[in-house]
C-alpha cells in the first residue's frame, strides 16, 4: 500500500511527543512492503533541533513551508491508497482535516488521533466545533490510546470505525546500556511542559522530591526552567533528542511516568516514555489509570504510585536487586506484546478491512 500521512514531524521530536511514535509504526509498515509519505511543517523551530539528521529510509518526508505546500501534498496524496490526517500538526489543522476529505482520491481518508482525550474533551465542550461534523465523513479514526471510553465517545460522534494503536517501542532503539555517572539519579521524569500535565508534575514528581531530600532526582523536557524554582534535589538537564533517551533512563534506578489529566481521566493511555523505558529494564513508576493491567502487571512489571507518598516509599523501601528484576520483567512484557512490529501487524489488517469493504 501506499500510505500517506500528514502528521506534526517525524525528523523532530523537538516539543513533539509523537515522533517516536511515527517513527515505529512507519519503519514497521515499511518493512512489511508499504510506502510511506510523511508530511510534516516547518514550525515551531523544529527543523533547527532535528534528531534525525538525515531523513529516515523508511519514509519520504515531504517538508511543507506554507499552505501552498500544504495544497500540493493533498493533491498529490489522492493517488494514496491510504490518506491519514493525524492530529496536533501544530498550524493548518482545520484546513487540512477538511482538505484530505475535499480532495479525497481512490482510497481511504483516516483520522489519526494522537491525542484522543483531549480531543474528546474539546468536542464535548464545544458542540458547535467544526471537527465533530467531520468525524462520520472519515472511513476510520485511529487512536493511540483512550481504551473503551474513547471508543464509545467516537462511536456517539458517528466514526464508522475506530482503531486503538497504542503507542509501543523499536526494540532496535531502545535496550539496556551503561549508565553516565553525570546522569545517575534515583528517580528520573523526561516529559515536556503541557497545561494538563502540570498540576500532576508537581504533585508527583516535584512534591516526591520535596519529600525525600536526601534522593536525587533528574528532571529532562522542555518548558520546566523558566518557572516556579525546583526542589534543590531536583537537576533540570532540559530537552533530551531522542537518541539520549535510552542511557538518560538507564543512569536511573526509578523511572516515573505521569499521565496527562485527560489521559489519567480516560485511561489506557500508555505513553511512549513507559514502553521505552521498559524496553531499557527500567524499573518504571506510573501514576495510577485505568487500563494500565492491560500493557503491565502491577507490582511485578511495574509499580503503581496514587501520590507522592507511593513514590518516596518505593524509593526508600523497593531494594535494588528487585527494581531490577520488575525492570527485566518489564523488558520481557515489551518483547511480548508491546513492539511497533505487532502494532503495524494490526493496523495492517485492519486496513486491509477496510479498503477490501470500501471496494
């Protein structure tokens, strides 16, 4: 299949969660035949902070520099077999949601939602939102995440079918390797600055660190270190590419995940930051939510925290030898289950569903 996809940037995780995400499931689709067509926009600095150098063999990435671009990428994706409009591109949502429906050609138009709670949470807000009208006209809206919730809220919207594709990891990317003496930390958070995420952030992280002076704690994102000052415990190293990531969670002997609001709120919402650190034998710590039995075992895989409380007796009480041993446990769950590999798997068949009935 040809597979075109207007998404927020696969070259740049600058301020962008989702790159890795894109990056999985494109080089899995494409080592199962398909051709990809990423097309991204040239905002919010994120070509000055590249992580991939180069563009990705596994994708042609078409770089667009204003609406005009924009127009010929949507005219040249109606030979696609597959069009996907994902959310969040960051300028030109609204056109390009009603462009790739407009401009529709001989195959499918799905909508790829990257963040389907706060999506949600807008259309329930806002019933004269211009979105809600477009949901029926898609053949398919993909999530990566939401569970059940998320799939009723789409149904009631009128999405003729709907897809979790859960976030999940390269197992060529991410794996164990030796720490950096400059980094060790017993506790480490990576997750950018986002309205809903903050109250939580210091509710959890921040507050943990207050409350355990005598723990060191590392703090990676962009956004935290123009505001209100950190606990003296807490070292802010800033932004970290993605090519960072996995020896910036192996220099931890926790690593803590803390869902957004929404996300929290509907659940079954993994993020990246938990498979990858998984995939490195980390010991991770999530925020509690629904849903998370179904990609961990609490307690044997991974440690479920309802407050900053939870997180300083992990820290002061699980011994090191078992952090371990949920870190390895964690590692084999991510082989199992949790590859970008068997994520393409099921949107491949899916896919295929759907064009077959669409025929």
């Amino acid at each position: 299949m040809l597979i075109t996809i207007f998404g927020s940037s696969i070259t740049s995780a600058y301020w962008n969660g989702a790159a890795t995400y894109y990056r999985g499931i494109c080089r899995a689709l494409h080592r199962r035949g398909h051709q990809i067509v990423f097309v991204e926009q040239d905002i919010f600095d994120r070509q000055r902070h590249r992580d991939l150098p180069q563009d990705p063999d596994y994708a042609e990435v078409r770089l667009c520099r204003g609406l005009d671009d924009l127009a010929r990428q949507v005219e040249e994706a109606r030979r696609s077999d597959v069009v996907a409009k994902c959310s969040g591109c960051g300028a030109n949502d609204e056109w390009l949601d009603q462009a790739v429906l407009e401009r529709r050609g001989r195959g499918l138009v799905v909508y790829w939602d990257v963040d389907a709670p706060a999506t949600l949470e807008q259309a329930r807000a806002a019933p004269d939102w211009y979105f809600r009208r477009l949901v029926p006209r898609f053949d398919a809206v993909l999530t990566y995440g939401g569970g059940e919730p998320v799939l009723q809220a789409y149904r009631q919207l009128g999405a003729r079918a709907v897809l979790p594709v859960y976030n999940a990891v390269d197992l060529e990317e991410y794996a164990p390797v030796p720490l950096d003496e400059e980094l060790r930390c017993d506790l480490l958070f990576m997750g950018n600055r986002m309205p809903d995420r903050e109250e939580r952030f210091w509710a959890f992280f921040a507050e943990a660190a207050r409350r355990a002076p005598e723990k060191r704690f590392l703090l990676g994102g962009e956004g935290w270190g123009e505001h209100a000052p950190l606990p003296p415990n807490v070292r802010y190293i800033g932004h970290v590419p993605t090519y960072r990531h996995a020896v910036v969670n192996c220099s931890a002997t926790f690593v803590l995940n803390i869902n957004r609001t929404a996300m929290a709120r509907y659940g079954f919402s993994p993020p990246t930051r938990i498979f990858e650190a998984a995939a490195c034998c980390c010991c991770i710590i999530t925020d509690a939510w629904a849903g998370i039995e179904q990609f961990f075992a609490p307690g044997r895989e991974i440690l479920v925290a309802e407050s900053a409380d939870d997180i300083v007796r992990y820290l002061r009480d699980v011994p090191p030898d078992r952090a371990r041993a949920i870190g390895q446990a964690a590692r084999r769950r991510v082989e199992r289950e949790h590859t970008y590999t068997q994520r393409a798997e099921l949107l491949e068949r899916a896919l295929v569903e759907w064009l077959r009935a669409s025929a």
